[in-house]
C-alpha cells in the first residue's frame, strides 16, 4: 500500500484524478456513451430520487395475459405448426379469439359456484374441447389437444417485457398477479426469460380477479400494506378492482393484444397512478 507524507501530495494526486474522470466523461459523451456515466455516478452524487421512495412502492404485480406476453400471437403460430404438421385447414385468428372469449364465462363458473375451484388449465381444456369439433380438429390423438391446451404455457413476451421487468426489478420486487395457475406461469417464465422474484396467483386464494381477495392474498404474501404494491395491468377493470382493494395502480397500454384488426383503445389518461406505453417507459416513470 502507498503512504503519503503530506496533505499537498495526496490534493495533487485527487486534482490529477479528477482531471482524468473529466477527460474520460467528454470522452465518453463525445463518442455518444454519457448514459453509461449514470450508472457509474460521481462519489458522494444524488442517489435518492427514485420514484420508490417518493412514493412508497415496495413491489410491482403484474398481470400475464395480455399485459407481459402476447397470448394471441402466440397461441395463433402454435395452432399453424399445428396444421402444418397435421395438414389442417383452420382460421387460427378465429380459432384464438373464440377460446379466448370463453375465459370469462368459464371463470364465471366458478365464481357463481356451478363449478368448484378449477384451475386455468382446466378451464382452457373444456374450451378446447369444444373448439375441437366446432373446428373439425376431432381427428387429434389426446397427446396432441393436451399439447395445444398447454400453448399457454409458452406464450411469448412483447418486445419490451423482459428489459421493462429487468429495469424495474433493479428497485423493487416483481411478481405476477395473474388468474393463470402456479404451474403455468411458472413454465411461461421460464420459456419467455421473464425474471420474476415470485409467481403469485389467484389459484394461492381460490378466488380470481377482480375478487379482491386475490390482490390482498399476494399483498398479505409479501408483509406489505396495499399502498405498498402497484398492481401494473393493460386493463382497467384489473386496476380498479386494484384500487379498490387499496393497491397502486399502473395502465400499460397494448394496442394489439388483440390484433392488428382490432386495436384497443386507449384508457382515459388520469384515472390511474400511472400511465405508460410500455414497461421501459413505466420503469422511467418510476425511476428504474
């Protein structure tokens, strides 16, 4: 180790380094990398204005479908492998939007009490099954409509997803608040590269959304109060069921989750605490 015998020496060795982290910053912003010099701040710098403590946020759940993957693409190019290698003739835009269009009622059913707790994989198979001979695909062996049923398993992220969750998992905990069961989730995570800290679902309350008791099981999980987690959804019904369980809200809006055919309007700005386009810019919003 290197001693210094006076003050002098040691303020002339700091001017000689400051002036090179100088040279090295102009050269860096010259050469069009001055973002780097913002995760390398100066000693001593600012590093206490992110949005989670101005706000309190502690965790961010997300919800999948439609928010973090694009379920009907995805399920759409599974259903043409499909056909090309059974040779099948079938509108796999219709096929998608019908099962999909049976979610809601299927869950229904559940919440009403004509069904007992049924997980989303089952929901989706007695969906399927229906499809099967409404689309003529009744000559499938069982192996292959369980394959199909489980194409929610492998559902693609958008393009921002994973360097959106990456940014904000840097600051606060991550995890899905979905319907979709603990099994399915977990294999689209790790076939998307989705980076969750937890998998919460609504089957961990044997509720689903927009029971409240869905959002507060994950809440009571994590020992945080509501205010604490931000439920982030591409849907308004989701948020304000959110809300209202006294969670934080953020609107992430996806245009085509259904289509290019299809476009999804836009929610009013204002009605919830954040409003993004996408999960980089939430995670500029919040300070990621």
């Amino acid at each position: 180790m290197r001693h210094f015998d006076t003050k002098d020496e040691v303020s002339a060795l700091d001017a000689e380094a400051t002036g090179r982290f100088d040279q090295r910053r102009k050269a860096m912003q010259l050469m069009g990398l001055s973002s780097l010099m913002a995760a390398f701040p100066l000693l001593g710098a600012e590093t206490d204005s992110s949005s989670s403590q101005r706000t309190g946020i502690r965790a961010l759940l997300f919800d999948v479908f439609g928010t973090v993957v694009d379920w009907r693409s995805s399920i759409i190019r599974e259903g043409r492998l499909l056909a090309q290698q059974k040779n099948l003739q079938v509108d796999w835009g219709a096929f998608v939007d019908s099962w999909r269009a049976g979610y809601g009622p299927a869950m229904n059913k559940v919440r009403s009490g004509e069904l007992p707790w049924t997980d989303i994989d089952d929901l989706h198979r007695m969906i399927l099954d229906d499809l099967v001979i409404e689309f003529g695909l009744d000559g499938l062996s069982e192996a292959e409509i369980d394959h199909l049923n489980r194409a929610w398993h492998r559902l693609s992220p958008w393009p921002d997803t994973v360097g959106g969750l990456n940014r904000l998992k840097s600051q606060f905990i991550i995890a899905t608040l979905s319907n979709g069961n603990v099994s399915l989730l977990t294999n689209m995570a790790k076939h998307a590269g989705l980076p969750w800290d937890a998998v919460f679902s609504a089957e961990l309350a044997q509720h689903y959304k927009p029971d409240q008791r869905a959002y507060l099981k994950a809440v009571d999980l994590l020992n945080l109060q509501p205010a604490q987690v931000l439920m982030v959804a591409a849907h308004p019904g989701d948020l304000r069921a959110a809300a209202q369980a006294g969670l934080k809200t953020a609107y992430v809006y996806r245009p085509l989750e259904w289509g290019e055919e299809r476009i999804r309007e836009r929610n009013a700005a204002g009605e919830f605490d954040f409003d993004a386009d996408s999960f980089l810019d939430l995670a500029r919003q919040l300070g990621a």
